[in-house]
C-alpha cells in the first residue's frame, strides 16, 4: 500500500477549493443572485416583494447579506464569501461526523466525496441561501450526535437552534427535518444513548415550538406552490440520477479493487444501526419528500438546488460504502485518490477561469451599454426570466427598481427601457404591436435583451413584422444563457 505524506492531503484540498471555488468567484451574478442582491439592497418589505411569494424573502440569509454588503459591498466577490465561508465549515462537519459514525479516519475521503459532487461545488460560490442552510443542518446533526452521546445540555439546545434555524434560512428544506427524529428514534431504539426519552420528548418540543412561525409560513406556500413552479414533475430516472448513484458505487468499486490490488486482510467495518439510519435519511429524505411532493400534487418542486442539502448524505454514503472493504490506515491513499480524480474531472479545465454559472449577465448589460453610447439613447425591451412576470402582477408599466426586473439594478442599462412579461400574452402581444407601430418603427434602432429562448421568441415575432421588413437584424451575444439583438434600419 502507498504512503500518503501527511501535507498531500491538505494540499489537494487546497487547489480543490481554489480552483473550483474560489476561481469562479468574480464572474457574473446569475438570474437568482441578482434577486439575492436586489433583495439585500431593498429589504424584503420592498412592494415588488410583497406581490411574489412574500414568505421567501423573510428568509434570514438577505438580512446576513444586508449586513455583510453594509460593510464588504455587493460585488460578485463579496457577495458570494458567505456561501465560501459556511461551505468550508461544512467540510469540517462533515469530516466530524464521518470520523464519529463510519471510521476514525474517514474524514478525509468524506470531504473529496463531497468535492467530487458538482452541485456540491456549486453551492459554494452561490449568493443563495442553500450552503447557509447546509451549513446548520450538518451543525445541527453534530450537535445531535453529541447531545445523544453525552447528554450535555448545551449540545442539546444547540442543535434545536441550529435545526430551527435551517427552515428560517429556506423553507424548502422542511423534508431534511425528518433526519433528526430518525435518528433520535434509532438511537433510543438501540438503548445506545444515556438521554432519557422524557429529555428527548422536551428538546423535541423545544424545537418544534420554534418552528411554529415558519411552519405557517411553509403551508402558505405550498398553497401558491403553481405560480412559482418553473419545471415539469419529475420522472423516476430523474430521482435516480439526483442521488448520486454513480459516486457512490465509484467510491465503492474503488475500495474493493483497491483491497484486491494490495491483499487487505482486515475484517470489513460493521456501522452502527443507528449510523446507518443518519446516513441513509440525510442522502434519501430530501429528494425523496420532494419527488413524492411533485408526483402526487402535480406541482413540481423537484429542483437541483432544492435537493443539494442531501449532497453531504451522499458523500457520507459513499464513504459508509467504502468502509465496507478499508481497514485502518488505508484511507489517507484512498483519500488522495479521490481528490486527485476530483480535481481532474470536476475542474473544468477547458477555461482558464470557469464561470460560476452559464449566465452572463454582467457582459450582456455591458452589450447593451456599448450600443446605446454608439449612437444615443434608443429603445431597449427587456424581457423578465421570473416566472412570476405575468399579468395582473406584470404590466408595461411595472414600476422599477423592481424584483422582477432585478438583472437591471444590479448591471444597470442605458435607453428606453420597456418591460416586457416572462412569457407571451394578449396584454404582452398588444403591448409589443403598439411598440412596433410607434416607438420603434419611429427610432433607427432598439434592442431585445434577456435571457436567450426569450429573446429569440420576440426576435422572430418583430422580424415577421412589415415595419421591419427591410431592417438588418443581428445577435450582439449570446452571453452564455442571455442574449441581445439588434434591430437597425437599413
């Protein structure tokens, strides 16, 4: 068996983290990081809030930002550190956790396991609430763990905090909260715990009243649930694929070769029952809930981001599997090759500076700056990517600075902007033909900026328009997923 240097590990996880977090840091907001600014700027009690799921932007997280862009800005750097800072803290809870459940030394291959996921790596350069709300979910299982290990009070009322503040930092991780009750349950079962049921039924209830403000807040929205729904119910291959499978079995497949290849003569790692119910809940609670949510009602929010709280479970998971075939002083190799293969596959080395997301935003607004000052101010329709833009809460004159059209306070345009909805409507078509007959056919030129399958649509309906016939017609992009064209008068 190789020896692994005792440095080689931090090593790796350094470049890991440089280059697929830190590296895509100053690229351009994406759609819903724009939001996350406009809501920080705003406040959440902002009119354009109050009229789109008014329940979502109570979250804690825009206050933490309020207060963070207050001191740093709210530059894409600055804006994005948090979700670094907690998605660090959520390596070292994860490494605890592992080294307490699976092996001793299985902390670092949980980490690489965690690296080795995109939607993992994802989440770390993201001003969204998610590593936030990961951060203290995996706080609040640590906390548990200890609490049930020791009987320490402190631990106790520091997962009930931790675990009540997961569903203030966003409601859609309610289906995660069934890991605590489960593997509470498992441990009482087991008798492995010196906390009496009676102390376990208080700290529950402790939780579950602080919970009581956010619960209402959690069934008002699922009751508008169909006005945000932006994709279709999930199939059962797409649950397949949102578990990891791949990783798991990979990390799996590799430790069994790997004690082949060098003869380990270790008996296999037996887990705890009640280890085996955490990792399980943590990796299936999330995405399962969340399928049988979208299947049943109709309604999906079967969403990748949604689901990204069970990413550490998955790792977790893969680890648990590995241990199955790892004796002791095996894991640093097999720790290094995962970050090594990690680091090959998850790096996007075709760029020298990866974009954090296939958006640009910040180089299309600059576009649209470019052409307005090569021959003054001209008309400029700007489509919204919010699914909520549609009528009654949409309308030509949807007054700005506006959630809906947040893209335009964080890379402000130049022109004569009009606001067009997310999606075509006999009020949106009649606006456009009043335009078309108007101040655009009136102007030399106007522009159609947003998000791409958007800009196309109104791209084509104006070209088969009479006034612009004979008018040339060119793509100033695209920009990754955003796009701008040009209409001129030949």
């Amino acid at each position: 068996m190789p020896r692994v240097p005792r440095w080689l590990l931090p090593v790796l996880l350094a470049l890991l983290i440089t280059r697929l977090w830190l590296m895509p840091l100053a690229s351009s907001f994406w759609l819903d990081e724009t939001a996350t600014v406009f809501v920080a700027e705003f406040g959440s009690h902002h009119p354009s809030l109050q009229a789109v799921a008014p329940q979502a932007w109570q979250s804690w997280y825009y206050s933490m930002i309020r207060a963070w862009g207050s001191v740093f800005g709210f530059s894409e750097v600055a804006t994005r550190l948090p979700s670094i800072l907690a998605m660090l803290a959520i390596l070292a809870l994860i490494a605890r956790i592992s080294a307490r459940l699976i092996h001793p030394e299985s902390g670092w291959f949980a980490v690489f396991a965690c690296l080795a996921q995109p939607g993992f790596n994802y989440q770390a350069a993201n001003a969204r609430p998610y590593a936030l709300g990961m951060c203290l979910f995996a706080a609040a299982l640590l906390f548990l763990i200890r609490w049930l290990d020791s009987a320490a009070w402190l631990d106790a009322l520091l997962f009930a905090g931790c675990a009540s503040a997961v569903l203030y930092i966003h409601l859609l991780f309610w289906p995660s909260c069934l890991v605590f009750p489960l593997y509470t349950a498992a441990r009482l079962a087991t008798g492995k715990t010196p906390v009496s049921p009676a102390r376990v039924v208080l700290i529950f209830a402790l939780w579950a009243a602080a919970l009581v403000p956010v619960s209402v807040q959690t069934l008002s929205l699922l009751r508008e649930a169909s006005a945000h729904v932006i994709v279709r119910p999930p199939s059962l291959v797409q649950f397949l694929r949102s578990l990891e499978l791949p990783l798991i079995l990979a990390c799996a497949s590799g430790a069994w070769l790997a004690r082949r290849i060098w003869r380990w003569k270790a008996p296999p790692l037996a887990l705890t029952s009640s280890a085996l119910v955490l990792t399980a809940a943590w990796w299936l609670c999330q995405p399962a809930l969340l399928f049988s949510f979208s299947r049943l009602t109709g309604e999906s929010i079967f969403v990748g981001r949604y689901l990204d709280l069970a990413l550490p479970g998955a790792a977790l998971a893969a680890t648990a599997a590995s241990a199955r075939f790892l004796p002791s002083g095996s894991w640093r190799p097999l720790s290094a090759a995962l970050a090594v293969a990690a680091l090959l596959l998850m790096a996007q080395w075709r760029q020298l500076w990866p974009r954090h997301h296939d958006s640009d935003w910040r180089a299309a607004a600059a576009a649209v700056n470019r052409a307005e000052a090569a021959s003054g101010e001209i008309p400029v329709i700007s489509i919204s990517p919010f699914i909520e833009a549609r009528p009654p809460v949409w309308t030509p004159a949807y007054p700005l600075p506006g959630f809906l059209y947040s893209y335009l306070s964080v890379y402000p345009i130049r022109g004569r902007i009009y606001l067009f909805p997310f999606e075509n409507s006999p009020q949106a078509e009649s606006f456009a033909a009043a335009l078309a007959n108007g101040a655009l056919f009136q102007s030399r030129r106007f522009l159609i900026y947003g998000w791409g399958p958007q800009v196309r649509y109104w791209h084509e309906w104006f070209s088969r328009r009479a006034e612009f016939s004979d008018w040339r017609e060119h793509t100033l992009g695209p920009f990754a997923d955003v796009d701008v064209v040009e209409f001129d008068r030949n």
